[in-house]
C-alpha cells in the first residue's frame, strides 16, 4: 500500500528555489510532476513523489544537502497546523508530544519516538523505509527538528546532537554547517540529541487557549484523511477529537468514520490493535499532558477523560 504526505512537506523547497531565482516548475516538471499538484492545502502526494522532486531539486541546483538545507528555512506557517501547533506549545517537550500523533498529516509511516536517557533524550525517527530509500527524509526530519527546537526553546540553547543511521556521504562536511551541530554517521539511529533541560524549559511564545483549539481541529483533520492512512491513527484522531470523553463508544468512533461498530473491530484486527487499546493509549496520552503540562486537578481530568469518578481514573492511571 502506498504512504502519501501533505504537499505542505514540500513547499518550503518551492520557496527556496524561488528565492535561488530558480523557476519550480523545472524541477517539478524533471520530477514528473505538474505545478498545479501542489496547489491546496490539502492536496497528498504519494512519498516516492517527494523523494523524486527532491532528486530533481538537487540535480538542478548541484546542492546534495537541498534537502537538509531547506528544512532550517522552515517557517511554522509553512508546515500548516502542525507548524502552528508547535509554535503555540508550553515546550519543546510539549511540542513533540501534540505533533508526534500528527505525524501523518505530513509523511504517512513515518514513527517518531522520545527516548530519554538520563539527562538528555533523542528525539528518534523511523521513516519505514530503508536509509538509502528515504535519505531525504531523513535529513528533512533531522534539520525541521533542530530548527524547530531552536525557535521554540529558550535563546542560547541547542541540542547535542544529530545522530544518522547511515554511512557518511561525499557532502558530510555540510551537515554540520548547515545544522550549526555535532553529527555522528552510522550511529545506528536517526535522530536528534536534547539536554533533557531544555525540552522541558518554557517555550516564550507559547498560547495554552489556542494551543488547545489547534489540537482539536489538528485530531479532526487527521480523522478526515484518506482511506490509505494507517486506520489506527484515524480511530485515535476521532478519539481525541471528541473529549470530552464521558459519550464516548466504539459505535459513535464508528459512526464518525462512516462505518459500522463490526468493520472498525475487523480493520483495526488487520492493524493487531484494537479499540480499547487504542483508547487506553489515548486517555494515557492525554492524562500525562493534563496532569503534568497543564496543571488541571485531577477530578477535571477523570471527567475529561471519561472515568466515572476520581478513584476510578486513579486506579486506572
């Protein structure tokens, strides 16, 4: 089954070639792609799109990090609502842990997890796909992630690190001049290294009400995607769109995906999940942010999340 993305994913590239003095429509038009397909917001490319336009990027501008390049030029706005869900976040930390369900929105099959160890944690990636497959994306993450902690975070820090899974190219020397960051090359892992200190520090520019807007249309957005979107992120993004929690029931999931309670059941079986899984993964998620990001008291929270009283939600916690 094929992956898709968002051509918000590709924009920034269009931008930068045109600032370059380079016309897009060349290097879509290498890449067999015509202009108009990146026109609307909404519009979804399948990944093997992506890799040959920036393929088609590089051979036409002669600069093999492009894709790393462009990705510290990202502004939020650009990345659409998970941009601006980032920017309104309490932390880097908060940051990742909204955006990293919404993945799909950008890149489909794309895994990215928070591994702490100790007094740092990386920020790790699973593009689904092979390093060499995927090289672009890879880099794409790795530089929107830096970037990104650097617009978030407070002035005067930086991560540690970016760590690629793979040997180091011809281009290695631009990595870190591009990054402004140490890179270790066949590390076994693709990812970004924070001082744990610093994704927890508060982010300056951040907005809890409108946070909280954007994180409820971003779970309806992700509910609407296309059939070829992994099933289990759909039911969790219709889960989280619906707090609070207390109506909530494997037949009104159903119904707000426009099926019945018995095909939900069988496709989520396909995925090895299922509905109380995927809830008690969502009601975790939620009562961690709720809890520990923003400050709500604990019987607010048991009724947000669906529990029949306090003891209940404690017990399940």
């Amino acid at each position: 089954m094929l992956a898709y993305g968002s051509v918000n994913a590709i924009l920034p590239l269009v931008e930068h070639l045109e600032n370059e003095g380079i016309d897009p429509a060349t290097v879509l038009a290498r890449a067999g792609v015509p202009r108009d397909a990146l026109s609307g917001p909404r519009r979804r490319l399948p990944k093997e799109v992506f890799q040959r336009v920036w393929q088609a990027g590089i051979e036409v501008t002669g600069d093999p990090a492009l894709a790393l390049r462009v990705s510290t030029l990202v502004k939020p706005g650009t990345l659409g609502i998970v941009g601006y869900l980032a920017s309104a976040s309490e932390s880097p930390r908060n940051a990742f842990e909204l955006v990293r369900g919404l993945t799909p929105l950008l890149w489909e099959r794309f895994g990215c997890d928070l591994d702490t160890r100790g007094d740092t944690a990386l920020i790790r990636f699973d593009p689904g796909a092979s390093p060499r497959a995927s090289r672009f994306t890879i880099e794409y993450a790795v530089g929107l992630t830096v970037t990104m902690s650097r617009r978030l975070g407070p002035a005067r820090s930086d991560p540690l690190e970016a760590r690629l899974s793979y040997p180091a190219p011809d281009y290695a020397a631009q990595y870190g001049s591009i990054l402004n960051l140490a890179v270790t090359f066949d590390a076994g892992e693709d990812g970004v290294l924070f001082p744990m200190s610093m994704l927890e520090r508060a982010n300056p520019a951040a907005d809890p009400s409108l946070r909280r807007v954007l994180e409820r249309h971003a779970a309806e957005e992700l509910s609407r995607l296309p059939s070829h979107a992994a099933f289990a992120e759909r039911v969790r993004a219709s889960i989280r769109a619906q707090v609070p929690l207390r109506d909530l029931s494997l037949e009104g999931v159903a119904a707000d995906l426009s099926m019945s309670h018995r095909t939900l059941r069988r496709r989520l079986r396909e995925e090895a999940t299922s509905y109380r899984e995927i809830l008690d993964e969502v009601r975790a998620d939620l009562a961690r942010h709720y809890l520990a990001r923003e400050k709500r008291p604990i019987d607010e929270v048991a009724f947000l999340l669906g529990f029949s009283d306090q003891s209940a939600f404690t017990k399940a916690f």
